[in-house]
C-alpha cells in the first residue's frame, strides 16, 4: 500500500489499480498426474481489476455494484490490506474496520467472549480498549448466553451477529463491509441497517458491496458499478442504480 500524501477529505486513493490471480488448467492432484501431464498444464492468468482508479471522501457512503466477478469483493480485499495489487496504489487516510467473510479472523475452539478480543486486537484495540465496548458488542450482538459458547457450534446467522457487532463498536473511522448482511434474519438486517445509519450521521466513511438496488439507493450517496474489471459508472447511486438495473432487464 502507498503511503503517498492525501488531502484530508479524500480518506481512500485508489491509483491505477491492477490485480490478477493465477490458476492451472487440468490440475493434477498426484505425483503420478503431475508427471505425466508435466507439459501439457497450463498457468493462465486472470485480470479481475484494470487499471482502475477512484477516490472516496471523508463522510461517503459508497456501494459497489455489479454482476459476480465484476470485481467488487476483490476490491474491498485490496482495500483492507488482505491482497494487494499487481500494479497501482492504494491509499487509507484512517482507522480501518472490515467485515468480509463470515467468521474470518475467528478462532472456532474458543468462546464467543474471548473472539472478541482476538478479533479486536486485529483492529489496534488492547485489552483495556476491549474492556470499555465489549458490554455494547454482546449486547448488539444478541448472542445471550451463548457468547461463553465455543464458536464452532454457531451457525452462519451466529457468526454474522458476532463479527458485524465487533466491526462497528471498534471506533473505525472507514468502514468496508461485503455482503454478508445477505446472512442472519431479517431483524438483526435491519438493525444492522439502523447501525449502519447511525454510523453515517456520525461521519464514519462506508463502502459495501451490495446486490439489492433497493438498499444501494436509499442508504448510499454514490455508486461505483464495476463490469468485467473496470469502472463503467460512478456516480449518485439512484442514477447509477437505475442505470445498472436497466442493463440488466430488471
């Protein structure tokens, strides 16, 4: 990540932006596969994002939008330093708390109660730090009793309440979040939601990746719309959702 200088309102710098991924065609599982196919497997290469470029200012709610493997996830990954780019720079003007895959970051052997500092110590906080929200984290949680309970046995909707409740009570002033608000009832949606919201009257930065136009529109001020690696639209989200839910005959 470039730790070039940013104006004080632009809080993320992406510059040219590039990242592939590698994968093997007819790849062989045994020693004996791998020998007798040793000429014939190929290596290719697969561009997710090209050459893209935008900023996000202090305060913003951002979505991106666009079909599976336009690129969206892979560029909240960038963003929050969990792969990095072939090419370009990427700049965070700010604490940053991110809510990616369900449970990542999570020790399945331990408790609920005890995830939450293990967690939290990823996003800067000691224990002492912990101490002062972990009340708010079980409470928004809604775990009860089962937050002494070891993490394997949760299920997917468990999980979801658990890492969202610890991602907007760590102070972050940038937010990224994928869509993992898809998982859980639709009570804890809508109080994440609500949480998400109160969070933006606060100023906290948000960008999420999202598939429903409907939330996209009412929650976010802008919209970048990836398609096949590339920016095809940025703009306010109604007219860039619009736009999108056009092309898509919907």
């Amino acid at each position: 990540m470039s730790k070039i200088k940013i104006d004080d309102e632009i809080v993320i710098k992406v510059e040219n932006v590039t990242k592939e991924f590698t994968y093997y065609e007819d790849k062989a599982y045994f020693l004996k596969e791998r020998l007798a196919n040793l000429k014939r497997t190929r290596k290719r290469k697969h561009v997710v994002l090209k050459d893209i470029s935008c900023d996000i200012r202090r305060g913003e709610t951002v979505a991106l939008i666009g079909i599976n493997g336009s690129g969206k996830s892979t560029l909240l990954k960038l963003l929050s330093k969990i792969i990095y780019p072939e090419t370009g720079t990427i700049s965070m003007n700010g604490k940053v708390s991110s809510l990616l895959e369900l449970g990542a970051g999570f020790n399945t052997d331990f408790t609920g109660r005890e995830n939450i500092y293990f967690n939290s110590s990823i996003y800067g906080l000691g224990k002492k730090d912990v101490d002062k929200v972990l009340d708010s984290i079980i409470e928004f949680s809604e775990l009860g009793e089962f937050i002494d309970a070891p993490v394997r046995t949760y299920s997917s909707g468990m999980y979801m309440r658990l890492a969202f409740s610890i991602a907007v009570n760590v102070e972050a002033e940038i937010l990224l979040i994928d869509e993992i608000l898809a998982v859980g009832d639709a009570h804890f949606q809508d109080k994440c939601l609500k949480k998400m919201k109160e969070l933006k009257e606060k100023g906290i930065t948000m960008v999420f990746v999202s598939h429903s136009m409907s939330t996209v529109e009412q929650f976010c001020d802008r919209a970048i719309w990836l398609h096949q690696g590339l920016i095809k639209m940025d703009g306010d989200s109604k007219t860039v959702g619009e736009a999108y839910l056009k092309e898509q005959g919907l």
